[in-house]
C-alpha cells in the first residue's frame, strides 16, 4: 500500500498568503497618512492629541495649557523690531523647527507647527501666522509665543517657548528666553489696562443692527470650520466707521482684539457689530468658543 505525504502547508496555501499580504498592504499603507484632526467625542483637541508632546498641568495667563517637547526637538523663537516710519513697530520672527501652519488653526497639535501670539506690556493682542507683525505705539514690552494648533503652548523644559523684547526707539532683537518662574497650574485672572472705547456719539446709531452712517460694511458668514469669505485683512484709515454683519450656524461670541468690543452670535441670526476704528496697528476678529479668526483689521 502507497503512502502519499502531503506538502508542506507553506507549499500548499503559499499563493493563498500571497493574496492575503497583497490584500492587506492597502490596509498598512493607510496608516501613514497626514495626522487627522478627529477624536472621541467628548474630549478637546488638547486631550486627544496629548501624544504630541507632553500636556502640562500648568497654563498661561490666558488659561492655554503648556504642551512640553523634549528640549531637542522644541521649536525657538527670536524677535527683532524696528521703529516703524508711522508710529509702532515692526516685528520680525526667526524660528527654528517650526513652521506657520494657519490652514491647520483649531486642528490637532503636531509638532513644530502652529501660530504664535503677541503679548504686548503682558497682555495678549493678537496671533501671527507667519514672521512678521506689527505693534502700535505707546507698547512698552513685548513677548512673543508659540503656540500648537490646538492652541495650546509649546513648552521645553517646563516653560513656553517664546522670546520677550523691551521697545524703544531703536531696532532691538531678543534671544529665546523663559519666564523666572514657570506658570501656575491655574490661570490667574489678568489684569489689563482698560482699552478706550467708543464715546457715546448722539450721531451713532443705537441700535447695533443698524449700520447708518458706516464707510465700510463687511459681512462675514461661518459655517463649521469654514469662515466666507475666507481671512484676510481690511485696510481702514483711523476715524473711519466699521460695521461686521456676522452670520454662525452655531451659538458663540464675536471678539474685537484691541478695542475689547464682543458681539453675542446667535445660530442663523445675523448679527452687526458698528465701531469706530480710532486706534492705529493690527487687530484680530475672531470667535470665543470656536477659535477661528474671521478677519483682520489694519487700521493706518
């Protein structure tokens, strides 16, 4: 009687595992894709990215929680400002492992990306997406900060990254530098000087929907993520009369950095905003809850 011996399995289903790793190759390739900015619901950005470095305790004035990297792989800034011909500075940023990444605002925190933040006599005025800036007179220090995408701040060594630089009348640039003493756990409640606001003019309209006598009108709509039309700068003279027609498919509040003018937004009701621009440099206006900036506003 015959004996027949069977092959070896790698023999008999060697096509079979070749389909399978063949198959499955599609799979693996996926994972090496860009980082995704979704995550469970329920946590912040700052929660589920905490991969990304390490999430500190600790937090800035503004109540941002610090984001620790190894000192090695830390981005650094440097400032340098030079008197402006108009009044104010101009600011220049170097940095160094770090890219401008403002398409990625809101997003997950990866690693030598992000924005940074100026923070002039202390208090914080606006964001830079790219190195340069601009600081209106009457500042007497500023500090420059970078920050994730996430918003939260780069950290080495238990500190932010940022730089600081005394203004005056000459070009003056500053090196990396630190704070003596590293944040607090909890945000303390700044102090600011108070901003001028708008005298009450009997001219001005009262109510606020009521944009009578503007020079420019500007209607903004947001939807998710999405501002239309998208960021850019508004040019205004100072005097000039401004009113923000805003339309948010959700519930949130509309911040004018400088002039501390805010703007309640209710889902799918417009909502306007008229101020006099009486204050020379560069002012944000963006969301409180969703973070976004709508706009800029370059008042000359």
């Amino acid at each position: 009687m015959r004996t027949t011996v069977a092959p070896p399995l790698r023999r008999r289903f060697g096509g079979l595992c070749l389909v399978l790793v063949l198959a499955a190759a599609p799979v693996l390739a996926g994972c090496g894709g860009r980082a995704t900015t979704h995550h469970k619901p329920g946590t912040s950005h700052q929660e589920a990215t905490a991969g990304s470095g390490t999430l500190l305790s600790a937090r800035d004035e503004a109540g941002h929680r610090l984001r620790e990297l190894p000192a090695a792989e830390a981005p650094t800034v440097r400032a340098e400002v030079r008197p402006d011909s108009e009044g104010g500075w101009n600011v220049h940023l170097t940095v160094e492992r770090f890219l401008f990444t403002p398409e990625s605002t809101g997003g997950a925190a990866v690693p030598g990306r992000g924005h940074a933040r100026l923070l002039v006599d202390g208090r914080e005025t606006g964001r830079l997406y790219g190195p340069w800036g601009y600081v209106p007179p009457g500042a007497r220090t500023l500090t420059v900060r970078l920050h994730a995408d996430d918003h939260t701040v780069w950290a080495a060594d238990g500190a932010p990254v940022q730089a600081a630089v005394p203004l005056a009348g000459a070009s003056v640039s500053s090196r990396p530098s630190t704070p003596s003493a590293p944040p607090s756990s909890r945000p303390a409640e700044p102090t600011y000087p108070a901003d001028p606001v708008d005298p009450v003019d009997p001219a001005d309209p009262i109510d606020p929907a009521d944009p009578a006598g503007s020079d420019r009108t500007v209607a903004l709509t947001i939807t998710g993520k999405t501002v239309q039309p998208p960021p850019s700068r508004i040019e205004l003279k100072k005097g000039e009369r401004l009113t923000l027609r805003v339309t948010s498919d959700r519930d949130d509040t509309l911040h004018v950095h400088g002039y501390d003018r805010e703007l309640p937004l209710s889902a799918g009701t417009p909502a306007t905003l008229t101020l006099t621009v009486d204050r020379t440099g560069l002012f944000e206006v963006e969301t409180h809850d969703s973070g976004l900036v709508l706009t800029q506003l370059v008042v000359r």
